[in-house]
C-alpha cells in the first residue's frame, strides 16, 4: 500500500435515501465483546466476565471507567474491522487495564447471533 492509498469502507452512500435507510446501515455497524482473560491482582471484575457494546458509541453498564477510558481508544478499530497487532488472530485486540498489574481483555467484533454471549 502506497503512501496516497487511502483505506475506504466502500459503502455506497448514494443508496441511503431517508434516516431509515441510513439506521438499517448503522445496525450493520455490529456489536463488540469485551471479555476478563487475565486477572493479575484485585479486580471488580472476574476472569471470563464478558460486556456488550451496542454499537461504538453505547458503552456497556457496569465496567470499570478507568478499563472503558482505554477501551474507547479501540472501538472503532475492532467495529470496522481494523486488523489488530496480535499475530495469532488480527480479529481481536488484547488490551491491558490502565492498572500496571490489572487485567487483561480481548476485544472483538460479534458478527452473528450465535456469537453473541457465547461462551468459552
């Protein structure tokens, strides 16, 4: 990729005629999970513990705002499908707590309903 590439969403915009049809495209947008899988010292919350985002800009309830302050650096990225650093699956970001011992979260996309409060 050249320097003058730009990335672009190649959404055709010129479709959207009226706010249903631009709510039917935002719904597309997807939901976000959120999941504990390393805790190193005292936390509210516990390993395995999973949170759903809406979308980008609806935040689940009950996480720790310091954890959601670093999380906001990353929504739109894992929403829109950026790759992430993480060599083993470029889906899901792992991201430490602003905590220096804390704990440790994968966030990824949901892309179907069965994914959705899936488990491991």
């Amino acid at each position: 990729m050249g320097c003058g590439d730009m990335i672009d969403l190649n959404i055709d915009v010129s479709r959207i005629r009226d706010h249903q049809e631009y709510g039917e495209l935002w719904k597309r947008i997807g939901k976000i999970e959120i999941r504990m899988v390393e805790k190193h010292e005292e936390c509210e919350h516990n390993l395995g513990d999973a949170f759903v985002y809406e979308d980008p800009y609806k935040k689940p309830d009950n996480v720790c705002t310091a954890l959601l302050h670093v999380l906001d650096l990353y929504t739109w990225r894992v929403a829109l499908g950026f790759p992430s650093w993480n060599s083993g699956d470029r889906k899901v970001f792992r991201i430490h707590c602003p905590d220096p011992k804390g704990t440790v979260w994968e966030m990824r996309k949901i892309t179907g309903i069965a994914e959705a409060g899936k488990t491991e």
